[in-house]
C-alpha cells in the first residue's frame, strides 16, 4: 500500500504544478487584455484626429476655390465694362465725325458746332480716361486671377500631398490596429484553451483528492 500511495501523491503533485502554470498564464493573459484595450482606444482617438485633418485640409481646398471664383467673376466684370467704355468711345468718335462733316458743309453755325466739337472733345477725354481705367483695373483682375491658380494650385499640391501622408498613415494604424486584434484573438483563444486546461486539472485533482 505504501508503494501505491507513493506515486498517487506524486501524480497529485503533478497535477497541481501544472494547475498553477495554466492559472499563471491566464492572468498573464487577462492583463494583456487589459493593455490591448487601452491601445485600442489609444489608436481609434489617434485615427479620429487623421479623420480631422482630412477634413480641414478638403475645407481649406474648397475655400482657395471659391476665392479664385470670385476673382474671376470680377475678372469677367470688369471686362464686360471694359466693353462698354469701348463702344461709348467708338459712338463718340463717329459723333465727332459727323459734325466735322457738317461742319465742312457749312450745316450749322461754325460757333455752334465748335461749341459742340469742345463739348465732344471733353466727353471723349473723359471716356479715354475711364477707359484707361478700365484697362488698368482689368490688367489688375488678371494679375490677381493669375496669382489665385498659381496659389491654388501650390496649395492644392500641399493638399495633395498631406492628404496622401494622413492616409498612408492611417493605413499603416489601420494594418497595426488589425494585427494587434489578430494577436489578440489570439491570446484569448490561449486563454480561453488554459482556463479548459486549469478546470479539467482542478476537476481532476478534486476526483483524485475524494477517491
């Protein structure tokens, strides 16, 4: 009997070393567990803040784009009135023609029409000068509609380019964060396995300790 206890005691023994490794696992599991939620909130606040930088840099796109629209429309304005002047200049000077006609078949008053030619001559000045105006307020639109696509384009490039690094970024966090869940389904999984292995062990040591 006493060669029978021996090895009945020495199995028991067995049995309870590898109950305390598989309950050590476990816990060392749970505490990763513990650390891979925290990382896990970790990483979904480090992708919000990608997520709002996306969207600052599409508004800041959006913004240069209605700037160089309202440059044009006054681009397109300051054109139209370019026009005008031009055509109130051209009727003038056929005006002038006319009187200079008349004046050459002795139609009218030579007092008359030279009072008339003066008044012409000061409205066609006055038209010259808004005329020149128009031109220089055009060539400034221009030059302004010119350095709004230049700048939009520069910006857009930045855009572009930083859009590109936040997305690459957030799939690189993206590929971690999958891994890491990989991972830890993993180690659950493990878990999961050692705390079936612990209870049989304890089921199995209880039997033993009652027989």
């Amino acid at each position: 009997p006493e060669k029978i206890k021996q090895p009945h005691e020495s199995e028991l023994e067995e049995l309870a070393m590898e109950y305390e490794r598989t309950h050590a696992a476990a816990v060392i599991t749970e505490k990763r567990a513990h650390n891979f939620d925290k990382v896990s909130g970790e990483w979904k606040c480090k992708a919000d803040d990608l997520m709002a930088e996306l969207d600052a840099c599409r508004s800041e796109s959006r913004n240069y784009s209605s700037e160089v629209f309202r440059l044009k429309s006054a681009y397109d304005e300051a054109n139209e009135q370019l026009d005008v002047v031009r055509r109130e200049n051209k009727n003038l000077a056929d005006e002038i023609k006319d009187l200079l006609d008349q004046l050459g078949d002795g139609g009218r008053s030579i007092h008359e029409l030279d009072k008339q030619r003066r008044r012409l001559e000061v409205e066609k000045e006055e038209l010259q000068a808004a005329l020149e105006e128009a031109e220089g307020a055009l060539e400034s639109e221009e030059n302004k509609v010119l350095r709004a696509q230049l700048e939009l384009g520069q910006t857009k490039q930045e855009i572009d380019r930083k859009m590109a690094e936040k997305e690459e970024e957030f799939e690189n966090s993206r590929k971690n964060h999958a891994r890491a869940v990989d991972s830890m389904h993993a180690s659950l999984e493990a878990e999961q396995r050692s705390k079936a292995e612990a209870l049989r062990i304890k089921k199995k040591l209880e039997g033993e300790s009652m027989s």
